[in-house]
C-alpha cells in the first residue's frame, strides 16, 4: 500500500518548479531507499521473510509481492546505485539549462519509475504482473535514453533500444504463456512445476533470450553501445548498473527453478557467456567514444556474471557442492561489484562531459590535473573493473577462478577441458581488460591536453563528488575484507538451491587471507613510499620537461592517442572488429605531401552482418503491411466491421 | 623469511651473472659480478628529475611496482615450506599483484605524455595481455596434477617421475622461462640494450625516471627473475629433501637461469616486433601442451 502511495506521490513531479525537481526526487528517492532497504536488511541478513498480497485484483487473481534473498539482495544493490544517482543527477542536470520544465519532469519521473519498477519487479510473483512492471522499466529507460532526443543519434539509439526490449518482452511472453498452458499457473513458482514435467531446454532457451535482451549478451547486445552513450551520466549508470542486472535477476530465478538438463543449460551459459565477455572486451578496445567504451565493458561484465553462473550450475549438475558454491558466489558478488564500480566510472565520465563537453577520448588528455578527485576515482573504479586487487573485482574474479580450479581439478574430462577454455577466457579477459583501462585511464586523464576544451576544465562540486565516494567506500570494503560480504551471499543461494542446504562457504579462509595480503600490500607500499621520501632529503629534485629525444615541441600533439596505442592490438584484426579506416596513402613522388585526414571507425560485426539484415527484411514486410493504412477514415471503419462479419461467420460454424 | 631472503640476495646478483655470461661469451673481462650493486647503491644516492607533465601517479608507480613484487617473493612457498601467505588459489592472487603493478607501470609511462613511453606502453600492455592465459593454464595444469590451489600443495605433491612427467616438467620450465623473459623484456622479445626508443619496450616505458626511482624499477626487474626461477626449482624440489638441499638447487637453478639469460643474449636477435605476438601466443599453446600432458599423466585422457 505504502508502495502505492509512493507511486501516486510521483505524479506531484509535473507540479513542482524546476528548480525544487531534483530535491524532490531526491526525497522520493530517499523515502523508498528506507523502506525497501529496511525490509531487505531484515530479511537478509536476519531472515525474516516478508509476504504480502495486494488488493489489487489482476487477472482474476491478487497480485502478491514476496521478498526473499535473492530479491532482498537485488533490491539492496538497486537502491544503493539508485540514491547515489539520484544525488550525482542533481549538478549534473543542472547543465542542461535549455530545457524546459515539463522536459526536466519527464526525465525525472521517469527516472524514478524505472527505480521502483525495478524494486517492484523484484519482488512480484505474478508473471502477468512481472511482465507490466518489465515494461515500465523497459518503457521509463527508453524515455530517459530519449532525454537529448534533439540529437540525431540519441533518437535512433533510444528507438533501436525501444525495438530490442520488446523483442525481449515477446520472449518472455512466449515463455510465460507456455508455462500457463501445460500448468494453469501464472506465479514464477510455476516454472518450477513445469520444469518438473517437461524438458527444461526449449523454454529454458527462450527465456533466456527473452532476459539476455535486456542483460547483453552476445547476441543480444546490439542496443547497449548505443543507448549508453546518449542517456544521460546519471541515467547511464542507473541502466548499466542495475537495470541490466535484472535480466540476470530474471535468469537466475529461471536458473534456480531448473530441474533437469542441469549441466546442458550450464554449459550452453557458460559458452555464450565467454564469448560475451572476450567479445565485448575486444570491442571496447577500439572505442573512441568513452562512454561506449563503457558499455561494451557492461557486455564484458555481464559474460563474467554468466561465467559464474554457468559455473554453479555445471557444479550443481555434476554434485560438485564447491564448485556450485564457488561459482554462483562469485557471478552474485560480480552482480554487485559491477553496479559499484561501473555506476562510478559512468559518473566520472559525465563529470568529464559535464566539464569539457567531449565524449571522445582523443581530444581529452591532461585531466588529472584538472579534476583530481575525478580521476582517482576514475582511476580505483579502472582498477576494480579490472579486477585487479585490492579491489572488490578481483574477489568476485578470484572466486570465479577458484571454481575453474576446482572444476578442473575435480571432474570429468569434458567438464575439465570446458573449464580449461572458461579459464582461458577469463584470464584473456582480465588481460584485455587491462589493456583497455590503461589506454581510457591513460589517454583521458594522463598526459598533456589535447584541446582547448580540457585546458579549461576544472573539478566538479562536491554533491557530485559525495555519492561517488560512497561507492567508492564499498568498493575499498569489499576489497579488503570480502569475508564479510560472501557469506549472506552464499546464504542466498543456499536458500534457493536444494542441494547446497546447509552447507558453509568453501572459501572463507582464503578470502581472509587475501584481506591478510592486501593489508601487507598497504603497509609495505606505505613503508616504501616513506623510505622514498626520506631518501630525498638533501638531495635535488628538480622538474622540467618530458624527454623526447631533444624534441622539445608541440608536446600534445605528438603525444600516443587511444587509436594508436590501440593500434597494436588491432593490427591484423581490422575485419573481425570491424574498423574501417579511411585514408588517402602518401604517394612515392608525392615530394610536398597535401594536408590529409585521417579517419577510423568501427561497427560492430553483429550489426553488420547479422541485425541489420534481420532488420533490414523486417521493415519490408511491414512497408508491404502498410497498404491498408491508407489515411481514409472510411478504411478505418471498415475494419472493424469486417473483423465483426468473420467473427459472426466464424461462430455459426462453431469455429469459436 | 628465509626464502624472502635469499630472493633479495640472488636478485641482487642475478643480472651480474647475465651481464658476466655474456662478456665471457663475447671475449671480454667484463665487471664483477657485484658490480649491479654498486648500480643500484649509486642510483639511489642520487636526486631525482620529473617531468612537469607528470602527476603523483609517476612517483608513485615504482612504489607500488617494488612493494608488489615483495608481497609476490612473500607468497612464494620453496619445496614444503610454504610462503609466509599461503592460501587456496594464491596463484591467482600472485598473478594479478603483478599484473596490478604492470597496470601501474603502464599509466606511469602514459603519465608522460611522451610519444615513446606510450609506443612502449601499448606493447607492454599488449604482451603481458598476450601472456596471461599461459601462465594460468600452467599452473592450472599443475594443480590438475597435484589435486591442490595452492602454490604450497601444488609444489609439494609435484612429482616428475615418470617419463611423460619428465616431459611435461621440461616443458613447463621452458614455458615459464619465456614468460620471465618477457616479464622483465630480454631477448629475444625485448633488448634491454637498443638505443633506439623506437624499438624498445620496456627500456622506453621508464625513459623518464631517473635516481630512486629508477633503482627501485631496476631492482623490481631483477626480483620478478628471481621469483619466476624460484617458481622453476620448485618443479624439481622434493618435500622429503632437506631444507640445505633445497636452498642448494634453489641457487643452482637461479644460477643457471642467469647464465642461460645470457647464452640467449649472446647469440639470439631479437624478434621483429610484429612476430611477438605469434611467440607469445605460442606459449599459451605450448602451456595447454602441458595441460594435456598432465591429463596423460593421470590417465584422464586415453
């Protein structure tokens, strides 16, 4: 009811002025974060479950909202990204001075719909209902992705993405419906019953694509690079931080439903889920624009999140408890750990945006010195999402990796080579990984600027700092002491798994002792770093300019560019990932060479080769369709008297 | 503490060795075997210059290059006496502490906004990409054949007894050879002797330290060696040698991993830059050899 009240609450956004909006959310922001916080704290971490049924009648039945683990988790980590956006938004909208308030009311009530609708989506058990929250989600993102609709590419993205989800919503109705007609139920729990009964792949399958739309996995990603970029910051990391996380949300209960065909289901996940990653990676690499960038990292996270999961599963089709433990774990906390650290590297790049108005990393440069704040936590959130430690990216990864460890150790042979070429991945991965955070962190903040723009650059407020270091404490917590975090983790999956019952989690010890080591490594960097400073008593420190080989000119311009230092990894590869170059070669007798541009681009192979025919074919047939749209109101009139006639017709020879 | 010791030690004459190696194999004198140490003590002792395009990330990257490869040489177990930390998985940790100080390194290099440091940047960065996977799959390959996570229980059950073990041990080594090669960029993938910044990679990533800095980087180089040839002698350590002997074949192995460093250098090129990357990924192929050999050995395969 409370809910309810909050939702009908939300309309006051079209009557407040423009200056009190973002307060305003912010309010209603804080009022649902500790309602739902409470509720999911009581129920994670001291077990009480919370059920109640609404008198909402809906399609015959009371629509009933139930809070277990799993959703008391999600609703946790969508409230801690959801309040900490909302407060980043509040500067941050505050640039886009030329709209109006009707525009900015839009926006946030959009954005808070997509915030309850997520919370709500948790918690539903009505599939019919499940489905109308999904759409408001999906519906509320597509409005905030429109935001700058003015842009060319804004549009286009946002109706690209608008297309996609509902291709995702037909899926999951395919699935839902299937599983109403073999077992007359319309709760999740139905799914139960009917994997019980029937092969567990076909819907498996559909269900997944139908989830995979709205999480990126290969196949499905196409509208992830796009919609990213033209959302807003605070909306970009509200999306690639939780929002896609709800199609995990969704597979996962999918997932814990399973009953047959176990190790089939987790190998075909663990397989679509290292492409996502190694592809999504390599994609991210070639990208100019830095919030696509990004997003091809949300692709490369969401592979290591099935990774995990692929892994239980594979554990729990084999009866490998450890490693059903160890992988569902460290796909759970990845679940987590991303909504941390990429909500924060969306924030800075907006703060970035907000402060040079560039998006392209070859004309920035030089930030750190600019906006400091911003860069160190560009720089942690870099890290992290590399997975290096002391960061919390590396607990999920090294948990992930213990389970590839144990997988190989201890099964059979296919199982062992499955995880050799999962290991393989994972451990390209992280490499590649680093490869691209090194070259953003680098080309962005490092170095002499490229531009003017970024000359006049300077750090931004405090409220837009605030919420980043809140990330960034959880960030450094569960770094340094992840034991305290895997264990009401693993309690979800123990509540949702009948055969992990009352077993504890494998890996306790080692995770404190990776606190132990990351602890050491502060203290000796420390020590080092003090035995420095001493040893530079007395002595002369000086500074002067880069060595260039006595070239001492034009610095920024003859500094490496992201296009060049990823030009290495490229070479060879140009096809695959789909750049084209274009560029007019220097001829041999060509004695004073012309000015001449340079230029390179890249498309995603699956958008070339693979949705934009599908698309292509798609707009045809419906162009054909089109013929009896004729703009005469006559037409229009007719039809529904002919549906009438056959429907008559179809009666009296007892059809219907 | 003691094993800590020792790889301090021996990475202080390790590149002594090298450098000796080679001048005995070109004819000449050469300096003393200490003469790396008195390097690095005049490094030390002297002042620094930075660039005026450098943040704190600059001087704060050799820090965290020297203290990582400590806290590595402090997981490394030696025969069945274990790292001073030693867990479930702590390879994995041993990898990505390295791999956290290259990232460092890296930036530090981009730090300078110089068009050398970021040429030798992108390689550096590509490579050690290139190069992870096989040295996962190695020690992989070693707990599937010990049946342990840890580095402690991965060396201590290690046993090359049989043939195809032998076979596989050898292997292994030589895999683990090229990996230190690369790590700390000798030939034949990098020279740490061009003078031309063009074709550098690692020399040109450091380019603009100079004094404390510099001897740290240097320092840390040399310790990575020591690390990788630990990690060698480990394979043929056995838990019931005495602790003496282990220590024995442990300096051995260092011993002749420096004097085969410098054979190498003395009548190997260098590899074309673009050719690296066929080598690197060779390694990983050679590493999944391993694997399979390993299967072999348990009789998992056929």
């Amino acid at each position: 009811m409370l809910l309810l009240l909050i939702v009908c609450f939300s309309a006051l956004y079209f009557i407040f002025p423009k200056k009190l909006l973002s307060f305003f959310n912010l309010f209603l922001f804080v009022l649902l974060f500790s309602i739902s916080s409470y509720f999911s704290i009581e129920n994670l971490f001291f077990g009480k479950s919370i059920s109640f049924e609404s008198s909402i009648g809906f399609w015959g039945k009371n629509i009933v909202l139930k809070i277990d683990k799993l959703s008391s988790y999600f609703i946790l980590i969508i409230n801690f990204t959801g309040i900490v956006s909302a407060i980043y938004s509040i500067r941050y909208l505050e640039m886009y001075k030329n709209k109006s308030r009707i525009e900015l009311s839009l926006h946030y009530f959009s954005f808070f719909v997509l915030y309850w609708s997520m919370i709500v989506l948790t918690l539903v058990q009505n599939t019919i209902a499940f489905l109308v929250i999904w759409e408001l989600m999906s519906l509320s993102s597509f409005i905030l992705v429109m935001f700058e609709s003015e842009k060319k590419l804004t549009s286009r993205a946002g109706i690209n993405y608008f297309i996609q989800m509902h291709l995702a919503v037909i899926l999951l109705m395919i699935g839902f419906i299937t599983v109403n007609f073999y077992t007359g139920g319309w709760t999740l729990s139905d799914l139960n019953i009917y994997f019980a009964e029937h092969k567990n792949i076909g819907l498996f399958l559909i269900l997944f694509a139908g989830f995979g739309f709205k999480s990126g996995f290969m196949p499905f990603h196409t509208w992830l690079p796009h919609a990213h970029p033209a959302a807003p910051s605070h909306v970009s990391a509200l999306m690639s931080g939780v929002m896609i996380k709800m199609g995990i949300y969704g597979i996962l209960r999918v997932v814990f439903s399973l009953q047959q065909d176990l190790l089939l289901i987790g190998i075909i996940i663990l397989l679509i889920s290292i492409i996502s990653g190694i592809s999504g990676v390599s994609m991210a690499i070639v990208q100019h624009n830095l919030k696509r960038l990004l997003a091809y990292h949300s692709i490369e996270n969401i592979g290591i999140i099935g990774i995990g999961i692929g892994t239980g599963l594979i554990g729990l089709a084999t009866e490998n408890q450890t490693l059903a433990a160890l992988g569902f774990t460290g796909g759970l906390l990845h679940v987590l750990n991303h909504s941390l650290f990429k909500s924060l590297l969306f924030f800075s790049a907006g703060s970035v945006y907000q402060r040079t108005h560039l998006m392209n990393i070859d004309s920035m440069g030089g930030l750190i010195k600019k906006m400091p704040v911003t860069a160190f936590i560009f720089l942690i959130a870099a890290l992290s999402i590399c997975g290096l430690p002391p960061f919390n990216g590396f607990v999920s990864e090294f948990l992930i990796y213990n389970g590839f460890v144990i997988g190989i150790i201890k099964s059979d042979l296919l199982i062992k080579l499955l995880f050799l070429f999962a290991l393989l991945g994972l451990a390209a991965i992280g490499g590649m990984a680093v490869f691209c955070f090194t070259k953003a962190f680098g080309i962005v903040f490092l170095g002499n600027p490229r531009s003017k723009e970024v000359e006049h650059a300077n750090e931004v407020s405090t409220l837009s700092l605030i919420p980043q270091f809140l990330s960034l404490a959880l960030i450094l917590l569960i770094g340094f002491a992840p034991g305290l975090v895997v264990n009401p983790i693993y309690n979800i999956i123990t509540e949702n798994s009948e055969n992990l019952k009352e077993t504890i989690f494998p890996s306790t010890e080692s995770l404190n002792s990776i606190s132990l080591a990351v602890g050491m490594l502060v203290i000796i960097t420390v020590l080092v770093f003090l035995i420095k400073k001493l040893s530079f008593k007395g002595k002369t420190v000086s500074e002067t300019i880069t060595w260039g080989c006595a070239y001492s000119g034009e610095a920024p311009k003859t500094q490496y560019t992201a296009s060049s230092y990823a030009e290495n990894y490229i070479h060879g590869m140009e096809n695959g990932l789909g750049i084209e170059t274009t560029y007019n070669p220097i001829k041999t007798r060509e004695y004073f060479p012309q000015k001449r541009h340079y230029h390179s681009h890249n498309r995603s192979f699956y958008e070339v080769k693979v949705f934009s025919p599908i698309k292509n074919r798609m707009s045809k047939v419906f162009e054909k369709l089109a013929i009896i749209q004729t703009g005469q109101t006559q037409h229009y009139i007719l039809y529904p008297f002919i549906l009438i006639i056959v429907m008559i017709i179809l009666t009296v020879l007892n059809f219907i | 503490m003691l094993i800590f010791f020792s790889i301090i030690i021996l990475s202080l004459i390790f590149p002594g060795i090298i450098v000796r190696t080679k001048s005995v194999l070109s004819g000449r004198k050469g300096p003393s075997i200490v003469q790396p140490i008195y390097d690095l003590i005049k490094l030390f002792r002297k002042g620094t210059v930075y660039s005026i395009t450098t943040s704190w990330i600059f001087r704060f990257a050799p820090v965290l290059y020297f203290s990582s490869a400590i806290l590595a040489a402090l997981i490394l177990p030696i025969g069945n006496k274990s790292g001073i930390i030693s867990f479930e998985g702590d390879f994995i940790f041993f990898i990505y502490l390295l791999g956290l100080s290259k990232f460092f390194l890296i930036i530090a290099a981009l730090d300078t906004g110089s068009a050398f440091e970021g040429m030798g940047s992108s390689r550096e960065a590509l490579y050690s990409m290139l190069v992870e996977p096989a040295f996962f799959i190695l020690l992989a390959s070693f707990a599937l054949l010990s049946g342990n996570s840890s580095f402690e229980g991965l060396f201590n059950t290690l046993t090359f007894d049989t043939s195809i073990a032998l076979f596989i041990g050898i292997l292994a080594a030589y895999t683990l050879f090229h990996i230190a090669l690369l790590e700390n960029s000798r030939l034949p993938y990098d020279d740490p002797k061009t003078h031309l910044e063009l074709t550098m990679i690692h020399e040109v990533m450091v380019l603009d330290y100079s004094g404390f800095d510099l001897a740290l980087i240097q320092w840390t180089g040399h310790i990575k060696f020591v690390l990788y040839s630990l990690l060698v002698s480990n394979f043929f350590l056995k838990p019931e040698m005495n602790l003496g002997l282990q220590f024995l074949i442990f300096f051995a192995t260092t011993v002749l991993f420096a004097i085969s460093v410098g054979f190498i250098e003395s009548f190997r090129a260098r590899h074309k830059l673009r050719n690296n990357n066929k080598a690197i990924v060779i390694l990983t192929s050679i590493a999944i050899l391993v694997f399979f050999g390993s299967l072999l050995v348990l009789k998992k395969l056929f």
